[in-house]
C-alpha cells in the first residue's frame, strides 16, 4: 500500500485492498502507473496474460492486485520494529552471520556476540543468528576471542527490510520500483 505521496507504508491483504478501492479511499496500480478504481480496473485487468492469480464475482473475474495507492494519506510510517525471533531471522535472512551458511529454521540458533553471562544484552545490536557447529565454537566468548568474525555488524532493521521482504520471502516484481534503497533513503532524509 503506497500513500498518496506513491511511499510505501504498509504491505495488507488483498481483501484489505479492494475493500479500501470499493470504498473510494484507494486505487489499484499497475506497471506503467496507471491508476484505477474497481469498475476500470474490472474492464482494463479481466484478461491479463500477466496475472498469476485472478478473484472472481459472479460475472466478473480480474488479476489480482499488487499495490494500491491511498487517496488522501500523505504520511509516512516510521516504525519501530520489534526484537523478537521471527524478526532476526528475517533480518539475518536465515544466514548464519559468522560462517555464512544459508539453513532451515530448525538448523539455526540465536547467538548473542557479546555473551549474557559477561553482561551482554538480548537486543538488536548485540543477538544474530548462529548455526549450531558456529554457536558450539564460539561458545561463552566474544567473537574477537573465539577468532570468529561476523559478516556484518547487528543492527536494527527498518521496517520495510522486515516487513515487506519478510512477506513471501521474495518481493513481487511491481512492489521493487517502490522499494529501492535509494528511494527510501531520499524517503527518510525528507
């Protein structure tokens, strides 16, 4: 869901999304921009060879879609996001952060760099993923003295990082022109 602005701020159902188009307070997008309420997007969308989903009516049926843009939203939402398990998985993209493996759910751990029994804390900066032979290795100690190094520093994400990636695991092709680090850093300096 973009605001009025074309920013993305939300990632909703698509029941969510016709609902809001019905109503008037939103428009369906497609890939050139175009913008359409339900009746035009019905005429333009019925037979689209693109479309790998369609929803269907008694006497109708179109291609699903895949953003909407809000009719008078203008805001932003700079959300926090929580720290929990499911959410470092999704920032660390089921990676394991000192030797890189790419693993099942069940084949990874929470690490913390800077152990809890030398007062290290459970929080963004300081819990990554782990497979278990790395966790085993590194055990009670920092990195630096297990001779380990991380791939990359733990950080808070943004919300677009976990929340949109986190969906399907894959973005859809038409949320990417919305979802540039480039376009979100011009975004957020705003």
């Amino acid at each position: 869901m973009l605001n009025k602005g074309w920013a993305p701020i939300n990632v909703i159902t698509v029941k969510h999304a016709m609902t809001l188009v019905v109503q008037d307070a939103a428009k369906f997008v497609d890939e050139s921009y175009a913008t359409f309420d339900f009746d035009s997007w019905r005429e333009a969308k019925q037979y689209a060879q693109e479309a790998s989903a369609y929803l269907h009516g008694c006497d109708w049926r179109v291609m699903v879609p895949e953003v909407i843009i809000l009719a008078n939203y203008t805001g932003i939402n700079k959300r926090q996001v929580k720290f929990s398990r499911r959410n470092i998985f999704e920032r660390d993209r089921h990676t394991c952060q000192y030797c890189g493996k790419h693993l099942r759910t069940a084949d990874l751990t929470l690490d913390h760099v800077v152990p809890r029994s030398r007062g290290g804390k459970s929080q963004w900066t300081n819990v990554v993923l782990a497979c278990y032979d790395c966790n085993k290795r590194k055990d009670a100690k920092t990195p630096a003295e297990a001779r380990m190094k991380l791939l990359k520093k733990p950080e808070q994400p943004r919300w677009e990082q976990v929340k949109v990636r986190g969906v399907r695991g894959q973005v859809p092709s038409s949320w990417e022109k919305f979802l540039s680090e480039m376009y979100w850093e011009a975004e957020l300096k705003t």
